[in-house]
C-alpha cells in the first residue's frame, strides 16, 4: 500500500477536503493490487459520500457511505495502520443522522457528526 497517498487521503478528509480526498483515494487505487484494491475502494466510496453530503445530495451520499461501509468492514479492526473500525463508525453514524434527517422535513445535518479518520499507533521495535 502507498503509504503517502493514505497519509494525504487522511489529511484531505479530516480537513473536510473530501474531493482531494477522493482523488488522493482514486490515486491509490490506480496502483493497488489484491486485497489493497478493495481497501482502496471502500475508503474512495466513503470520500465520494461525503462529498455528496457536502453537496446536499443526501440520497447519493447514503449510498455511497453504505457501499463504503459494506466494502471496508471486511478488513476488521485495522488494515495496515489505518484504523478501519473508527471509520466505520464515523460512517454509520453519519448514514444513521442522513436516514433522521430524510424521514423529519425540516430537520438539517447536524455538521458536528462528521467522522475523522484515523492512522494506527505503529510501535518502534
């Protein structure tokens, strides 16, 4: 896995730059191979999520946050050091308050809910 280009994906999304982040995230999967692929997919669908929820679009935002979530829960706790399971629950929060939001008119995205991502702590040996 590019290591850089997770490092810039992450940096993006937790400044809200949720289109760099994408297009960091499509970089990496330009290149990846195997179990990388998916990884990269999953984290790419959440950043396109999040931008159509940025975008108002709050239809296509839960889809691609649910395909995102769908995608990356196979990798578990962590895939290299990126942890996955906070992601995850950033993602199924933010589906979760799209859902409340759709089925109260009048209710609006509460900005607070926005999910940061996280690199694992990686011990020196």
């Amino acid at each position: 896995m590019n290591q850089i280009i997770l490092n810039r994906t992450v940096s993006a999304f937790n400044h809200r730059d949720f289109a760099g982040a994408a297009r960091q995230a499509a970089e990496g999967l330009a290149t990846a191979t195997g179990a990388d692929e998916a990884f990269w997919m999953g984290l790419g669908e959440a950043c396109e999520g999040m931008l159509f929820l940025m975008e108002n679009q709050l239809t296509r935002a839960e889809h691609k946050l649910i395909m995102a979530l769908r995608t990356l829960r196979n990798f578990g706790f962590r895939y290299e050091n990126f942890e996955v399971t906070s992601t995850l629950a950033g993602v199924r929060r933010v589906v979760e308050e799209i859902r409340l939001v759709r089925s109260n008119r009048g209710k609006v995205f509460d900005m607070t809910l926005l999910p940061r991502m996280k690199m694992a702590a990686i011990a020196d040996d």
